[in-house]
C-alpha cells in the first residue's frame, strides 16, 4: 500500500513536474500572432491578362446547418479590403453584368460536421453559394484545376475566391484562379479584415496587372 | 510557480564511492542547443530541465546505474512567409516546440575516488534512447511528432559531500548530447547542458 501510494505520489510529481517545465507555444502567442492567411493560385494563370473584376455583394456563411449570404460588419470590411487592394493591383471594378474578367467569392466558413473542409468538394456542390448564373454563367459549373489541401476547422476560415470568367465561355466552366484563406482568433473582427487581405495580397505579387 | 521551478531541480548520481546504498540524484540543467538544431530549429537556450539518476557505487571509483531527465525547448519565430504547398505560401508565426526525454544507462568514473580528496572530479558517459516530441505551430495551428531515437551523453564536473565522510552531497557538472534525429531535414538536436544538483543516499 505504502509503495502503491509511493509510485503514484511519483508519478503524479513528475507530470506536474514537466507540465511545469513545459513552455506551450499557443500560450505565448497574441491575437495577431495567432492568425495564419494562406494564398494559392493556379500556375497556368497570367494574371495580367485579366484587366476587370467583380466581387459578390454579400458574404457566403457556411456551416453545419446549411448556408447563407450575409452583409455583417466584418463582411462589409472584407469586400472593401479586396476591392481596395485588387484596384491597387491595376484591376478595374465592373458590375457583374459587364462581363468581368474575374469574379470574386467571399465566405465564412464555420465549424463542420467532420471538421475538415475538403476544397476539392468546396465548389463541386455550390448549392447556395453563389450561383455561376450571378456572373451571367449559368449553366455552368465551378471548377477547382489544382490542389487545394484539406483544412482543419477549428474556429473557422474566410476564403476568399477568384474565379476566371474571361475563359469561362471557352473552356465550359469557371474555374478556379486564386483563393486566400485567413484562419486564427479575431478574423471576424472588422478591425482585422484590412490588414488581413494585405497580407493574402503581399505574399501574392504575381497578382497585377496593367490597364 | 516558485514549487515548479523547486521542482525543477532534479537528478544525476556522482558521489565519492564506497560499498555503500545506491545514490539518488537530482538536478536542475541548462540546455544550449548546437549546430543544425541552433541554426535551423531552436538556437534559445533551454532553463526549463531537470535530470535524475539512481547510480550504484561498484567501488571507490566507478558507479554504474540509470538516468533519466527532460528538457524544453522552444521558439518563436516572427511572422514570414512559408511555401506550404504547390503554389502555396502561408504567412505565419512560427513556433518551434521540442521536449527531449533521455532514459540512459550511464556510468561515472572518478579518478581520485581512492584519496579523501573532498572535491572529487568526475567523468561519466550514458547511452540509451531519448523520447522526442516535436510539435510546430503556423500561428495557433500545429501538428507533432513523437519519437525514439539514439542517446549518447558524456559529461565531467565535481561532486562534493555536504560533510566530509557523507554520502549526501552537491555536483556541479556539464555534458555533451547526442540526440540521432533525424526527421523533417534535421540531422540532430545536440545539445549541450550544464547541471547543478544533489545526492543523497537511499537507506
């Protein structure tokens, strides 16, 4: 008894010893320190030959209950930021109905029944999401040409999609051109949404082009 | 915190040898990392480790037994762009976060354990396995991997008894360490430690 009650005295010490002893890196870091934002892009994509974009005028929530197009404030703080850094890129704003070169999705994305987002699946089953007719394609389905990986979920993601409509009449399909992913605590925070897209802009140069 | 970082003070056995009980040993360590794994993975030092041992004295001179021990290591990087994939890149903070968990069989030498000498240098040298778990933050997402890899650790330092003709005393030592792993493009994680601590017989 006396050793039983030893060993486990020891034990007991020695995990508080090196729970002690540990330093747990996610505790050391900020609210900005926290956030990752993560760019792709399709290689065989010339991003200068496209010269026009529209974005959606409102925000796709995803999440496990279905989903839904909202204009929250945090929303709002991303169209603007995209909007403002596309223009600084050399891409001329249109409205959806003069043919842009690009569209632009925005979405929420919350925790899912599996936690895991599968971006091969994303827009394969767009459902409500923004129907290819919104873009004057409609008939046709989205496309993702090349890899995306398969994300954990945990307090969820804004995506940020560009989608090719300048050959979407040519090839029978909008496929996918770009996406920007910001993930981590207070990215629904408006304050947060500039700096943001910034950064999702910054580490991609390859994106601009000349009027 | 002030029993944690008490707690932290742990083991390694070095006592001027007799045929006497086996020595328990604790002691607080001190890690700097060297080569690849400072200049690729974690160059901080580490203050957060502890060692201990249990060494049977054959003789005056040699003592033979086990030691086991844990360190943390840990760094964060400032924010920078990553390729996380093809045509990917993801800006991020990075965290580099590696607790070592050495269980060795050691063995210590102490040249003038024959004289009364009341400082006594020793060497020691210790092979066995080490437990790694490497854990890597983008931000607050992480991902880990645990392992067994290789040991090799030599050490020198003095041990000096509270009193002359006790067991009981305190050392005061450092050791190079040979950690073989070998994953994610690092050759290594040696490192070196310098340790502090007591020993005292077990009766």
């Amino acid at each position: 008894m006396k050793i039983t009650q030893l060993i486990t005295a020891g034990i007991t010490g020695l995990t508080l010893l090196i729970a002690g002893c540990t330093k747990e890196p996610i505790n050391q870091l900020s609210a900005e320190e926290s956030r990752i934002y993560t760019s792709s892009y399709d290689s065989t994509i010339h991003f200068s030959d496209y010269k026009t974009f529209s974005i959606a005028d409102s925000v796709t929530v995803i999440d496990n209950s279905g989903n839904a197009k909202t204009l929250t404030a945090s929303d709002a703080a991303y169209i603007d930021a995209v909007k403002k850094y596309m223009i600084q890129r050399g891409y001329v704003q249109v409205a959806n109905d003069q043919t842009p070169d690009i569209g632009i999705n925005i979405n929420r994305i919350y925790q899912t029944a599996t936690g895991l987002v599968d971006y091969t699946d994303y827009y394969g089953n767009y459902g409500g999401y923004f129907d290819p007719y919104y873009w004057g394609y409609g008939g046709y389905g989205y496309y993702v040409p090349y890899n995306y990986g398969i994300y954990q979920i945990t307090e969820g993601l804004v995506s940020i999609d560009m989608f090719d409509l300048k050959n979407a009449a040519t090839k029978g399909k909008i496929n996918l051109m770009w996406n920007g992913l910001a993930r981590g605590t207070g990215i629904f925070n408006s304050s947060n949404a500039d700096a943001g897209v910034q950064t999702l802009f910054s580490q991609s140069p390859y994106l601009t082009t000349v009027q | 915190m002030l029993v944690l970082v008490t707690a932290c003070f742990a083991f390694s056995g070095t006592v001027i040898a007799q045929t006497k009980p086996i020595l328990f040993g604790l002691n607080y360590n001190y890690a700097a990392p060297l080569g690849g794994f400072k200049s690729d993975v974690i160059s901080n030092g580490s203050a957060r480790g502890f060692s201990g041992s249990f060494m049977y004295p054959v003789n005056k001179k040699w003592q033979l037994g086990l030691s086991a021990g844990f360190q943390d290591f840990y760094q964060k990087y400032p924010r920078d762009i990553y390729t996380t994939g093809n045509h990917e890149t993801t800006s991020a903070v990075l965290s580099n976060s590696i607790q070592i968990i050495p269980v060795l069989a050691k063995a210590t030498y102490l040249p003038m354990g024959n004289s009364n000498t009341f400082i006594q240098p020793y060497i020691s040298a210790a092979s066995g396995i080490s437990l790694v778990d490497f854990r890597q933050y983008l931000g607050e997402f992480g991902s880990n991997s645990s392992n067994a890899v290789f040991t090799v650790q030599a050490g020198a330092g003095i041990t000096m008894p509270f009193k002359r003709g006790k067991d009981a005393g305190l050392d005061i030592g450092a050791g190079y360490n040979y950690v073989g792993y070998q994953k994610f493009g690092i050759n290594n994680l040696n490192h070196l430690t310098a340790n502090v601590g007591v020993h005292f017989p077990l009766r």
